[in-house]
C-alpha cells in the first residue's frame, strides 16, 4: 500500500469537487488536458474543415485570436471570459455546444476554468488566426482565362470570335444556327435592344433599302452614338442602383436624386470605362479632386431607404442602410449573395460573417449630405452670394422672435382647434397628417411642419408682425437643385462584428478587408478605405465583377445569362452554359485585343479602350448568334427546348417602359428630351388611398406630359400602374433581372389606361392626317408604325373588316364616338371617323407583337 495515493489526490481538481473544500489546481496544459476537450466537443463546428463564427478551437492559434463574437477570454479573470460564458449558458449568450450535442462536465469546465486563471498558457511559439484558407476551387473564384476561339466547320456562321464559341457547342451536339433575320426584324430588335425605342418607318425603309455590304455595322455605329442608348442602359443600371424618388417605407416622402439618374445617362452616352464607372460611384468623393460630377456619382449608394417614421432609432436605420449597400455591392459587382453572412457564415460560398464586417467596415465610415448644384445661370448673377444675405437677416429676425415661443405655440394650438374638419382634406399632404396625430405622437419634423404652414397664414402674420418680414425674405433665397450624396468622414467609425446580426449587440472589433478567397486589396494599408474597395472590385485580377457585368450584359441582347443565375456565381448558382465564352468576353472587357478592333473612317484600327460597354455591345450585336432569327425549330424541341444553346435567338416581351415608349414613338407624341426632374404622367384616380401619406400628383401637360417611362416619378409605397403590372421593381433592393409575366391585367392596360387610350388618339390623329388619305393604304401605314413591318393579306383584310364594322357601329353611336375624342387631338374629320381610326389603333397597342422584340 505504500506509495498509493486515491484518486482524489493525484487530481486536486477532483478532490475539490468530490470533497467541497479548496484545492490547489496543478498547472492546467493546453495540448495535454485542453486539446482533446476542444477536439471531442467543438471540433465539429470549430476545426480544421469548419470555423463558424470565425472561431478554431483545435489549434491553440484560434484561441487567440477569438472569433466573431470577440475574444475567448480575459487571462486571469474567469468571470469575464467569454469562452465560460458560453459553457455555463450565462444570460446574454448562447449555450455552446448547442441542444442535443455533448457537453464538457462539470470537472471539464473547471479544468478551463482553472487554465484560465493561471492566465490561459499556450504553447510557445502560437499566435493569430488558427488554419490557413484553401485555395477556392469553385469555378467563379478562379482567374479569368482567356481561351482562344475554337475552329468550327462552319466559318460562314462564324462572324467574329463570339460565333465561334457559340457554332462549335453546336456542331459538338449535332445542331446548326438559324438563319439570320430579315432586316426589318433586325432593324427592330436592335434599336428596341439599344435604344429602348422602335424605328420610325424611315428608317426602317432606309435600312432596308440600304445595299451597301457594311450596311449592318452602321446601323449599329448610328445607334451606339444615339443619345437615347444612356437612356435605355441607364435604365437598366438604375434597376441595380435601386433607384426611386421617394425615401421608402410607409411615410415614403419625396427625396430629390434625378442628378444621379442623368449622371450615370451621361456616363454611358460618352462611355465612361466601365472600371471608372464603378469608383466614381462608389468612392466619387474620395478621388483627389472630385469634380461635382463624380460626387453626384456617389447617389448609388444614397439610393437605400430612409425611415423618417416617429419613434425610430436613426443608429438602428443607419446601420440597416450599410447593409444593403454591403448586399448590394455583393450582388451587383460580384453576382454574390453576401447577405446571407450577416448573422452567421454563409452556409455554401466561402464567406465567413466577419468577412461579411470586414466589407461592412468599408462602407461604414460615410456621412450622408445633400450636394447643392446651382445651375451656371444662378452663379453668374450672384444667386449664392444672395442667399447668403438673406439667410443672416432672418436669423437675426429668427433670434428675435425666439423669445415668443411658448406664445407661438398657443396659438398654433388653438388655430388647431378652430379648423372646420371639413376644411382639413384641402390642406397640404405633411399638413394633414400631422393634424391626424394626436399632439404627444407628432415627431419634430411634425411640429416642423405645422409650425412652417401657420407661419404663412394671414392672422399668424397678424398676431406675430416678425413674421410677415421672416416669410417674405425666406421666399426672396433662391433655390438650388440637391441631391444625396456620399462623404468620407474625418474621423473613422469602428466596426464590429454583429452576434447573430443584430446591431445592438457587438462582437469583435474588425477592420475594412476582403473575402479571402478573392484577391487581396491591390494595396496594402494600415487603413483601406471606400476607396480602396472601389477600385479592388475593378481590378483586373477579380474574377468576379468582368463575368457578372459582361454576362448581364448578354443577359439582355439574348434574354437569358451564360450563367443563368445572374444574381448569384456563388456554388449554388447554375454553372455557364458556356464557360471559355464568358471568360473570353470577360478578358476582352477588361484588355482587348486589336482583333476585335473596328475600322476607323480611315480604315486604320484604332486601340480599343478597355471596359467599354459601346464596344462590347457591339462586338455582341454584330454576332451571327445575336442576329438569328428567333422563329421556333421543332428539331430543337427535344435537344434544347430552352434554347440554352443559341440555335436561335430569344423572343422577349418588351419591358415596361419600352412598352410605353414604343405607344409614344408610335403615337408621334413622344419628347425627346433628356434628363431632367421626374414628371407625373397620368395615372388612375385612388392610387394613393392605400398610402399613410397622400402623395402629390400634378399630372403633367403638355411635352412633359409624354417624356419617356423612365423619367416617370417612382414612389416606392405606390408604383405607376401601368408600369407596375409590366413587372416594375419596387426598388426597395437592387433588382439585376426583371421578372416576365403574362397577365390580363397587361391586355386591360394596354386597352383601357387613360395614357393608352390618349396614345392611340396621337396614332388615329397621324394617321388621319399624315401621308395617304385611303382606307388600305392607312392601315398599311399604321402597321408600319406600330409593328415596322407591312401586313399580310389576311391581316389587311381582318384590319378592313374591322374598320367597317367600327364606322357602322359609331355612325348608330354618335355619343359614344365623342367619348373616344379629345381636343387634344383636333382634327378636321367628323367625331365618329376619328373614333374609328381610334379603335384600330388600340388593337394594334393592343397585339402581342407590339409588345415583343422578335
């Protein structure tokens, strides 16, 4: 028996819990007693191959450097450790392990306990982040390849290097391309596709009349240098930049951003490089002396909404804003769902959350002004210095009158009170819903706005003579144009990680970086800013944002993405179609080669520009591929019913603004105009009865009245109808691929909408009074206008009958006629006549080919 000791001896920590009474713990060792702890409970989801919330736990490293939600533990202070709060379910945390997974006992969690208050002793020699990042294997990670152009059989197919690719996937499967289209078909396709606008009948008479060989490629060239293609690429980037003119949510009150929405046509129409594109929108500000345009460009990231209802948290709304503009520069320039590592790691792409702050910390340290951008006219003649002024004297008669406060509000009280209930629907809209809260619910910018509208009254001005003067200088400042911008800060926010997302409780403190399986910023720095992360997601060793852009861009000319899953590259997205076609064009964006180039006038082959939208789309649509005919093939029913292949071309309904475009083009009333405010074009009566905040609606006459949809004033709590039901987004989030629907509702639209009926006026009226004066012959011309092309003879002759059959029954119906008439489309033929020609007009509005690219 000598030298045997019991158990509870040789441990000390046992005896302790055994026996109740105090102990001397031995020295606890970390890869003896602490390891195999570690690796039998955590390992699972904190080891080699997984390390949620960005924590390792089999290498003593990882214990250093913590994870997400901070460090594991405070040497010599137990109490304060997160890593036994964890163990103990301490209130604030979550239990770990989680529910049904094995747990350390209690002797376990006393022998962790002990180690750390001998102050947490690792093996020397250890230090920083446990475990190295794999290389990324998924396809979208690795670099852009740029492979050379296969050889096909069939060279004649085979227009430029695109073909190539596109040819020799379908010789592999036994299939051949279609035919090209006709020309009237083509001419049509083209400007709907670059111009978001038919071709008038001219020009498609030209066009097809045109028998020089390079006819093509110049018809092109007159539509890439058209104003009208900023408009309609434009408008696809404002679906990306979640465009609206209202801050969003249930108040949704009215913002001024149109200067960014005619900045980014501007950018496109004189084909600003799509990598200075990016930088200026999103770190504009920064660039070493910013013009005012490029800080205008800034507005992208000013597109988030704004909560302006009572009792909101600003931090709380603050923060939500960085998020989606975290989210949507993933989804934009990446084609990555990094939303889904707010909270936890991403469960399938290699993005752990606290790379998820590391991008948020990039984005965190802006401020949010207005720009004031006073037009050339209003600096000449001394606008700024003037407000000036003005803004000086009524601060000092502002000054004054403070000491009437507690006076001014009794009498804005009991002006409250007096008002006829009957009177208050009259009342301006900010008004009216102050006065529908009670006094206690009214937020500061309610009493603002009470308290500016009793200024302006008669008997204020009266009981309050300071204010007469106060009023009549305000309306004598001039008034420039603002709009949202993004502006560094001086001094720096810090950024933690968000447990479980939620803002109010911070993790780790974290420091601006990228996802480490991409590549790293091009320039190491202490302190990588805004900036920095603009121009890492151009860099040419990204791999990313090349194939997002270009893919979206062929998503448009062909109505699907090599990668269909435009919105997501990520391992759950859909592989390419055709992989060495997208790298070959996402290489070409970002470095062209001389053997894309054009011939100048000279004939020379002038150095392409690199990232140029204008050249990449027409290197797309000059391809054989684009040029197809889209007619159905039986023989690609089986093979490829989708038409993933590009045996032929898409047949796509038009967007919603092409929609409303083409009636306008049509019609002969469209306005040309470009750029400028948003305008109100007519709309149904009651849209904005199921609003908190009725909305301001001045239809809009005269031009402005018929400027093109996308000029259309967007409220995000009510969208316009008629654009609404052609699959509008709501804006509230980036929006990279429209949605195609097919509904009645579309059919109602296009026959019954105020703004249809009056465009199929504008197009009886042309007809009635321009060119020829017979029946036949007028309906030839409105089919020309309408669908470019002529009528068959059934349709001729389907258009004759119902011409008939419209004149009788108006002629028995004059009352009716009248109805379908307007003095804004005068003309010298009879009611009933105009009537008719109004009729056929909204059948042909009304065809599933007017609102079809072929």
């Amino acid at each position: 028996m000598r030298g045997f000791l019991p158990n509870w001896l040789k441990f000390p920590l046992l005896g302790t819990i055994l026996l109740g009474v105090p102990a001397q713990a031995e020295d606890v060792d970390f890869s003896r007693d602490l390891r195999p702890l570690f690796e039998r409970y955590c390992s699972e989801c904190h080891g080699a191959e997984k390390q949620r919330g960005g924590l390792r736990l089999d290498q003593p490293s990882g214990l250093t450097a913590g994870g997400d939600s901070g460090t594991l533990f405070s040497r010599g202070q137990p109490a304060d450790s997160l890593l036994l709060k964890v163990l103990t379910a301490a209130e604030g945390v979550s239990v770990m392990p989680p529910e049904g997974k094995p747990r350390p006992n209690e002797a376990e969690r006393r022998l962790i306990e002990d180690w750390i208050v001998q102050g947490a002793k690792l093996p020397e020699g250890t230090g920083g982040k446990g475990g190295a990042t794999a290389a990324p294997t998924h396809w979208s990670f690795l670099p852009v390849r740029r492979v050379a152009p296969p050889a096909v059989n069939d060279t004649f197919r085979a227009r430029n290097p695109v073909d190539a690719f596109v040819v020799s996937r379908l010789e592999s499967e036994g299939l051949i391309p279609s035919p090209e289209a006709d020309r009237v078909t083509l001419i049509r396709r083209l400007s709907l596709d670059l111009l978001g606008l038919p071709p008038t009948p001219a020009e498609v008479q030209e066009f097809v009349q045109d028998t020089r060989p390079n006819a093509y490629d110049l018809l092109v060239d007159r539509l890439l240098q058209s104003p009208h293609l900023g408009e309609r690429w434009g408008r696809h980037w404002l679906d990306n930049a979640r465009y609206a003119d209202s801050n969003g949510f249930t108040r949704d009150t009215a913002r001024s951003i149109w200067m960014y929405r005619e900045w980014v046509i501007e950018a496109i129409n004189r084909d600003l490089p799509f990598d200075q594109f990016t930088v200026e929108q999103i770190a504009g500000d920064m660039l070493p002396n910013a013009t005012r345009a490029q800080k205008v460009a800034t507005g992208f990231h000013r597109n988030t909404l704004v909560n302006e209802e009572g009792g909101t948290d600003p931090e709380q709304f603050r923060v939500e804003s960085i998020v989606d503009r975290v989210n949507t520069t993933g989804l934009v320039f990446l084609g990555l769902t990094v939303g889904c590592a707010q909270c936890h790691e991403h469960k399938y792409d290699p993005i752990t959350q606290r790379e998820y702050y590391q991008l948020y910390a990039f984005l965190n340290n802006a401020d949010e002004p207005r720009l004031e951008a006073p037009s050339a006219e209003q600096v000449a003649r001394g606008d700024l210095e003037k407000r000036v002024a003005l803004q000086r004297q009524i601060a000092e008669l502002e000054a004054k009158f403070a000491s009437k406060k507690v006076e001014f509000e009794g009498a804005i009280e009991a002006w409250e009170k007096s008002f006829p209930d009957a009177e208050r629907p009259k009342l301006p809209m900010e008004v009216l819903n102050a006065l529908n809260l009670s006094p206690v619910m009214r937020s500061e910018q309610n009493k603002k706005d009470l308290a500016n509208y009793y200024r302006k009254l008669p008997e204020a001005q009266q009981k309050f003579p300071e204010l007469a003067e106060i009023v009549n200088l305000s309306g004598q400042i001039p008034q420039f144009v603002t709009t949202l911008v993004m502006q560094e800060r001086a001094e720096p926010r810090s950024t933690h990680i968000h447990i479980r997302g939620d803002f109010l409780r911070h993790g780790a403190e974290v420091r601006p970086g990228i996802p480490a399986a991409l590549p790293p910023l091009a320039l190491q720095s202490d302190h990588p800013n805004r900036l920095d992360l603009a121009r890492w997601l151009v860099d040419t060793r990204n791999p990313l944002t090349p194939r997002v852009t270009i893919n979206r861009v062929w998503q448009k000319l062909f109505g699907r993405g090599i990668v269909e899953t435009e919105n997501d590259f990520g391992t759950q997205g859909t592989p390419p179609t055709h992989p060495e076609l997208l790298d070959w064009l996402a290489a070409e964006f970002m470095q062209p080669t001389q053997s894309t180039a054009s011939p100048g006038p000279d004939g020379s082959l002038a150095p392409e520009i690199p990232w140029s939208l204008k050249r990449m789309l027409k290197l797309l649509v000059t391809s054989a591929t684009y040029r197809q005919s889209s007619h159905w093939r039986p023989e690609l029913a089986e093979v490829d019913p989708a038409n993933k292949l590009y045996a032929r071309q898409n047949r796509l309904r038009l967007e919603a603004e092409a929609i409303r475009d083409s009636a306008l083009v049509a019609s002969g009333l469209l306005s040309r105009k470009i750029g400028g405010p948003s305008v109100n074009p007519p709309q149904p009566e009651g849209v904005f009865e199921f609003t908190q905040d009725k909305k301001p609606w001045n239809t809009a006459t005269g031009p402005e009245r018929y400027r093109r949809g996308m000029y259309t004033y967007l409220w995000r709590s009510s969208l316009y109808p008629a654009m609404a039901v052609f699959d509008f987004p709501d804006a509230n989030i980036t929006c990279t691929r429209r949605n195609r629907s097919n509904t009645p509702l579309q059919s109602l639209t296009l026959a019954n909408d105020q703004q249809f009926v009056e465009f199929a006026q504008g197009l009886a009226r042309r007809v009635l009074t321009e060119g020829p004066t017979d029946d036949s012959s007028r309906l030839r011309q409105l089919f020309r206008l309408c669908l470019a092309r002529e009528p068959g003879p059934v349709e001729l002759q389907r258009l004759s009958d119902l011409l008939t059959q419209q004149r009788q029954g108006f002629a028995g119906q004059p009352e009716e006629a009248k109805q379908l008439t307007s003095p804004e489309f005068a003309t010298d033929v009879p009611a009933t006549e105009f009537a008719t020609w109004t009729s056929i007009a909204r059948v042909l509005i009304n065809l599933d080919e007017f609102i079809t690219r072929e």
